[in-house]
C-alpha cells in the first residue's frame, strides 16, 4: 500500500519548474503572477535554482493551472519546456556524457534531486530497453501531470542530445486514452501506446549507444559528483525543519504566519511547534535564517535602499531591520554592503606576485 502525500517524506520540488510552469501559463492567457499569490508563493523567488517548493503547494499550483488554464494536457505542454540545463547539475551531467545510455543511466540514479518519489526501472524485452517510472507515493492530483513531464520530458530530450529522431522508441502509458490527447499526437516526436501494463520509456537497445553531440568527460565528471553531493544533502535535509524551511523560502507574503506553514504541511500548529523542538529548532529561527540569507543577498546583489529591504523582509520599518541585522552579523547593514562592495571590487593577486 502506498503512503499518502500527506504522509510521506516530502523533498519539495525545484522552484526553478514551477517557475517554468508560470511562465507557460503566461502564454495561455492566464495570470500567472495572481495564481502563485493564490496558493502563497513568491513569484521572484521561484527563478532561484536552488530553492524547492514544498510538494503541498506545488501540488495546490499545477491544479489550479489546470483549472485556470483549462489546460488538462499542460504536463505534456511543460515537457516540451524542460530543456536540459534546467536541471542543473544532473541536466548538465546528462549533456556531457558520451552515450544516450550513460545519460539515461544518470536520470536514473539522480532523479530524485528532480522529482523526489519517482523511481526508474531499466529492463530489456526483447530488442529494446524499457525504462519503467513508478511513484512510491500517491501524489493525487500532481501525479498524473509529473508522469506527463517526465515520460513526454523523456521524448523530447533523445533528439536534444543526439540531433536526431530515436527511431523505434515510444511511450507506454497505463491509462487509458484521454479524450485531449488527439490534439497532441502529432506533435510529439515518439508514438505512445495507452492501456499498457506499465509507465516507460522504450528505446531500442542499439540505440543507447548514439553519441551524446554535447560530450566532455571532465564537464561530466565534475557534474556527476555534484550530483552525488547535492543527493547526500537532500537525503540529510529530508527532517522537518527543512520542511518548513522550505515553505518559508518561497512564501509570499514574507514572513509567513506559523498558522499558514502549519496548514500548508497538514499539521496544527501545536504540532509544528512540537516537531520542531524535537529536531532542536524554533519556527522564529528559521525565519530569522531566510531572513538574513535574503537579506545578504539584496544588499549585496541589488541597490534597494535600507527601507525597501526592511519592508521585503518584512520589518516595520529600516530601524527594525538594522537592530536585527546588527544582532546577527555584529555589523550594520551599511557597513556590511560597504565590506562586500569593497571585497568585490579588490583583484585578486596571484601568488607570484604576493
């Protein structure tokens, strides 16, 4: 029996898709900036790439874009947008492999730094290779629409690797036809066979073995162990204060209210409270933590003045947040801005020159 998602550990999912999945919605005419406001997210944070959403709220989001969009096909819409360096380290790590087998390898290890629950499943049936993606977890409503992305994701990235059509390869879904899919048919670069026993990929076994037209051994390296890194901490990061640290990070408005992440994550907030002291942590910390990572990042990165940062972090006013930010760091947020610009802007000497 599968575990609820309510239930189940939840990894979030990378902002940076969501983002992708609004800018999509853009282009169907719907208001894409009102709907994450909807569902408390912050339309700037989601372009980071190295945020996630929780599941609850991304779950709560492709829904109503499906509502709003009157969209039911918009997972295969999204595939077709998931181009490869989207996926950071493990997109980079697929683009510089030799072979179509060893980047498939590579999905298959690390996708759950992208779609945490999914699992992949490589078997040979006769000539060909059936990579087979089953779910641990029931997902409801974000199910269907992230089997979509991924399966028809799969489609579309074999000629964007290789430069050329796979031949032979196909989709197999479990579902039956849905009656929309007529309008997708003939754009898609693979056939697809609904009411089959599985969910899979299939691509012939000589096939695996067409050239990667992006190779470099040293660039794959590099990204491989990147991949390996970013894993470990996911995997470490999975108790429950990364949880709700995660739906702080990308919250609008900033701070969030303890009763929101409480309902967002299904628990009271009496709950909440207790389940962080259990993990030596407090919801108040965890925010003043977003709070000064955002805050280092506006003043260094951006010439908000001091009564604008204070209002995005969510401060009554420029002395509040100066008091605070004094309390964290020791120094004021002038002289903090002052040091970094200073730090950026001194050359680096080499060695030979100390």
């Amino acid at each position: 029996m599968r575990a609820n998602a309510s239930t189940a550990q939840d990894l979030g999912l990378p902002a940076i898709y969501l983002h992708t999945l609004a800018e999509l919605l853009s282009t169907l005419g719907v208001d894409q900036q009102a709907l994450l406001l909807k569902v408390g997210l912050d339309p700037q944070r989601l372009a980071s790439p190295e945020l996630r959403v929780s599941q609850a709220q991304a779950s709560e989001f492709v829904t109503r874009a499906i509502m709003e969009s009157g969209e039911p096909g918009l997972g295969i819409l999204m595939a077709r947008e998931m181009k490869l360096p989207l996926h950071g380290a493990l997109g980079t790590a697929v683009m510089s492999s030799r072979t179509l087998s060893d980047s498939l390898q590579l999905v298959t290890r690390f996708l759950a730094l992208r779609a945490p629950h999914l699992r992949i499943e490589r078997q040979r049936v006769g000539p060909d290779a059936h990579f087979r993606v089953t779910c641990g977890v029931d997902l409801g409503p974000l199910q269907g629409f992230i089997l979509d992305t991924v399966l028809f994701g799969f489609a579309f990235m074999g000629p964007q690797l290789t430069g050329t059509a796979i031949t032979g390869a196909r989709i197999r879904r479990r579902c039956a036809e849905p009656h929309y899919f007529q309008r997708f048919r003939q754009t898609l670069p693979v056939p697809v066979e609904f009411g089959a026993d599985e969910d899979a990929m299939v691509i012939p076994e000589s096939s695996l073995e067409l050239s990667v037209r992006f190779t470099d051994d040293q660039l794959a390296a590099a990204s491989r162990a990147q991949c390996e890194d970013a894993l470990r901490r996911l995997t470490a990061d999975a108790g429950f204060a990364c949880r709700v640290r995660r739906v702080i990070e990308t919250s609008h408005p900033f701070p969030p209210k303890l009763a929101r992440v409480a309902g967002t994550l299904f628990v009271s907030e009496r709950t909440l409270k207790r389940r962080l002291q259990e993990e030596e942590a407090s919801f108040q910390n965890l925010v003043d933590e977003v709070r000064l990572e955002r805050a280092r990042e506006l003043l260094t990165s951006t010439r908000l003045n001091l009564s604008q940062i204070a209002d995005a972090l969510g401060y009554a006013d420029a002395a509040n947040f100066t008091r605070a930010f004094k309390r964290w760091t020791g120094v004021s947020p002038s002289q903090y801005r002052v040091e970094a610009q200073d730090a950026a802007a001194t050359p680096v000497r080499s060695p030979a020159l100390a």
